[in-house]
C-alpha cells in the first residue's frame, strides 16, 4: 500500500483559487489532474493546466469528448498543451447534454488522436468498477477493450466497496485489458466543504452531482466527514496483487487539497511505522 500511497495522482477542479492551493501543499512529484465541466467548458482546464505545468508540476487536463465542437477545436487543444509541455490527458466522454459538437464519445476522440500522430505519450480512460445508471456494465467493458489501441492506461470511478472493487480488477483482466489502473478513491472530505465545492462549480452542474451521487453524498455527511482509510485497509489485498497490475491512486480531492495531502503523508508515517 506504501508504494500506492507514493504514485497518487490528485484529481482538482479549476476554481479561482486551485492554483494557490496546488502550489502550497502539492509537492511536484504528485500528478495533479485537472477536471473539466459542462458548464464551463474547456478553457478553465485548459487554463490551469498550463498555469501548473508552468511550475513544473506533471499535470493531466481532462479532455472530454462532449466539450469538443470538432476536429478543429481538438487540434487546437492538442497545440496548445504539447506548447505547453504537457504529454498525458485524459479522456472521458464527459456529461455535457447536448454535446458541444460531433463527438459524443470518447472512442472517436481517440481515434482522432491517433490519426494525428498520438501527440501525447500517455493517454488515460475512465473505467467503471460500480454501475453506471446509463451503461450497461458488459458495454463498459467493452468499451474499455475498445479503447485499449489507442490509451494508455484506466483510472476507475469512484468506489466505496472492497468487494466491488476487487471483483472489477478481476473482470477487466479476464477479459485481457492489460492496461494498468489507477485507482479512483475519495480523498477526505467534510460534508460542509463539498457543499461549498458544488456550490463554485456551477447550479446546474451540482444538481447533477448530488443527484447522480446519492450514496456518495450519504457517505461524506457522516460525522466528521469521510475518510479513506477503512476502504484501502479492506481492498489491499485486492489492490497489491500482482494480476491486478494497479499503477497508483488516484485521489478525488473535491478541491480540499491540503487536507488531502495530509492525509496521505499521515498513512505514509503510520505504515513507516508499522
């Protein structure tokens, strides 16, 4: 768990004051993702991600399919984040409905991606170790196997089950997906807090959220907030396993940044114990 707890990957979201909270409590060896909202579009990701990239971060800017107009506008993407110097995105299909253009999924960005010569080393999609309320789970799958050629690796949505987890790793594997997996885990957070975060991130956009996340709202307004600790002690096995061929974590931080690198640098003292 130690070495997972070392390649973490910090997922935020471009708010007015991320930068500054990147910068205060992020140390530059941690990957730092960059979201993007239908309600905002693509330039506060694209934004920010170049801001941190100048500081010397190693950062991944989400490119969903949904925010792109056309090829046009995705090559203008490509352009300006290789100037920038970044060579990793990540590409969800994204939520935005209607979508802003001609893609509606994230396998013919890909697709496009590679006929423009892969400009970025490392390309990243979004596995499904729950049910998403659209997808059928057998389609997700497929999906993935779909997307192999042309990504490079998965990091997985939220999950609050070991059980669920374990069994998702095992799934993808048997079907000879051999990409490695970051694991997506919810940093801690206080119910008060990600009520503010909804708030910034727009109205429409944050009924979607509470909506669409009932059990995770539930789990983060218990006493005290929500805290990782009890799901990575019950899913170690699962994520240490060799088969499993888990890369890191990738760490929601829902924009509370130093506390959830406090957090992690807790877990790394108290197994350096141990």
């Amino acid at each position: 768990m130690r070495t997972l707890l070392k390649s973490v990957r910090y997922e935020v979201l471009p708010t007015k004051s991320t930068q500054d909270k990147v910068l205060a409590n992020v140390p530059r060896d941690v990957v730092v993702t960059v979201t993007a909202s239908p309600v905002k579009g693509l330039e506060p990701t694209l934004d920010l991600a170049t801001r941190l990239a100048a500081h010397g971060y190693r950062v991944v800017p989400h490119v969903p399919a949904r925010l792109l107009r056309d090829d046009a506008h995705l090559a203008d993407v490509v352009g300006r984040l290789r100037a920038a110097g970044i060579d990793d995105i990540f590409v969800p299909a994204g939520d935005a409905d209607p979508p802003a253009g001609t893609y509606h999924g994230a396998l013919p960005v890909l697709r496009r991606l590679s006929e423009l010569g892969s400009p970025f080393t490392h390309i990243g999609i979004t596995g499904y170790p729950e049910s998403h309320p659209l997808i059928d789970d057998d389609v997700i799958v497929q999906s993935m196997w779909d997307k192999r050629a042309h990504a490079t690796y998965i990091v997985s949505n939220l999950c609050f089950d070991p059980r669920v987890l374990g069994d998702w790793l095992v799934r993808v594997r048997r079907r000879d997906i051999v990409l490695p997996v970051h694991v997506g885990v919810a940093g801690p957070v206080e119910r008060a807090k990600l009520l503010a975060m909804a708030t910034k991130i727009g109205v429409g956009e944050s009924a979607r959220f509470l909506a669409g996340h009932a059990s995770w709202f539930l789990r983060f307004a218990a006493p005290g907030g929500y805290s990782p600790d009890q799901l990575l002690r019950r899913s170690a096995d699962a994520l240490t396993a060799p088969s499993a061929a888990v890369a890191g974590l990738h760490l929601f931080t829902f924009n509370q940044i130093a506390e959830t690198e406090r957090w992690r640098r807790g877990m790394l003292e108290r197994l350096d114990g141990c």
